[in-house]
C-alpha cells in the first residue's frame, strides 16, 4: 500500500507533465491508482458489513444474491 501511496503522489503532479499526452497518461495513472488505494478500505467495510450481519442472524444461512 505504501509502494501504491507514494505513486499516487508523484503522478499527482502535473509539474513534470511536458505534453498533452503526459498529462493524460499521468491522469489514467492517478484514476487506476486511486480506484486499488479505495479496494482496501471498501474491502474492508464490507467484511465488517458481512460480520455484523452474521453476528445478527447467526442461525441463518447468509445468501447474497444479485437482481
């Protein structure tokens, strides 16, 4: 997480953005380093969110289904 952290600061730069394409590439970078920065606290939250809920029916069967 760290490794990720201290890319998302150096391309969080537009100061060694030369041409367009740079700052566009450096922009993809920043958009792709964000989203796997936020997977570990969502990931986090729903596992927390998983538990409470076992906790609050611990007879049940939990089964999540997508509609």
């Amino acid at each position: 997480m760290e490794d990720l952290q201290k890319m998302y600061d150096e391309y969080n730069s537009v100061q060694n953005c030369e041409t367009s394409e740079d700052f566009h590439f450096a922009k993809g970078q920043v958009d792709i380093l964000k989203y796997m920065l936020g997977l570990k606290d969502m990931s986090e939250k729903v596992y927390e969110d998983l538990c409470a809920e076992e906790e609050a029916h611990p007879n049940e069967d939990l089964m999540y289904v997508n509609t």
